[in-house]
C-alpha cells in the first residue's frame, strides 16, 4: 500500500526544510553548506556549536512503506560515508566543536527498523575513531510533522 498526501522535489523540499531548521535554530546559529564547489559533504546545513548536522531528503514519492524504508536507509548509508570520506573537511567546518547528531529531515518517514539502522550505523562511524565525531554521537531521523 501507498502512503503519500504530496509529493515534493528534492530541491523544493530541501529548500522547505531549511526553512524549517531557521525556525528550530534562530539567531544565526543554522549554516548552511552549498553544495555546488565540491559537494556538500553530505551536510546541508549545521549548528557548529551544538555539534548538529542535517540532510534533507525527499524520494520520489508515491513510495511503499518497503521502498521508503529502502531509500531512506541507503541515504542515511552514502551520506554518513562522507563523514569518513571527508573527515578533515567536516572537522574543519565544525571546529572546535566535536559532531554529535546527524539527522536526515525528511517529509515523511514510516519504519522503525529505520532507526535501529540508525543505531547501528552509528556505532559503525564511532568505530573509525575519527577525532572529530563524539562519543556519544548519533543519527537520527526528522519528519515534518515534528517541526511544530
């Protein structure tokens, strides 16, 4: 079964979900990270000093529960791979800070095995003993609906 009242571009919804971070983080305390000179890291925007990064993300909709679950986590996958692959760069942009959170903000998410992967995947990226990244660092998973 199909689940999906809109759908959003990835464009359109990164650029809604920016928004939505100003909101939760005011006072110029959101930066964000174009991504079109050398990538963005995987990091669309950051607060340095609280250690918290975000990666939007919209599929392209109308998904199943099994597809989301399936693009979600392979997303979460190739984007927290950049957090090793491009380690010297994410630890300059957040410095002197260490990295606690990264979040994938999505419009919708439906799977709680998605956040065991969560789980799972960063115990894999605390494994590598990256100076940069907390030892209590974690990744989660925000929808829309939590931005009230």
């Amino acid at each position: 079964m199909v689940y999906t009242s809109e759908t959003w571009d990835g464009d359109e919804w990164e650029l809604y979900a920016t928004q939505l971070l100003y909101l939760r983080h005011p006072n110029g305390t959101l930066q964000e990270t174009p991504s079109e000179y050398r990538g963005d890291y995987g990091i669309d925007s950051f607060v340095r000093s609280a250690g918290l990064t975000y990666q939007c993300y919209a599929a392209q909709e109308p998904l199943g529960n099994t597809e989301l679950h399936s693009k979600q986590r392979d997303k979460i996958r190739t984007d927290t791979g950049k957090l090793i692959s491009n380690a010297e760069e994410i630890k300059a942009l957040l410095a002197p800070n260490l990295l606690e959170r990264w979040t994938l903000v999505v419009p919708r998410f439906t799977s709680t095995p998605l956040l065991t992967y969560c789980s799972e995947r960063a115990a894999v990226i605390r494994s590598h003993g990256l100076d940069y990244i907390s030892d209590s660092f974690e990744i989660t998973v925000q929808q829309r609906s939590g931005f009230r």
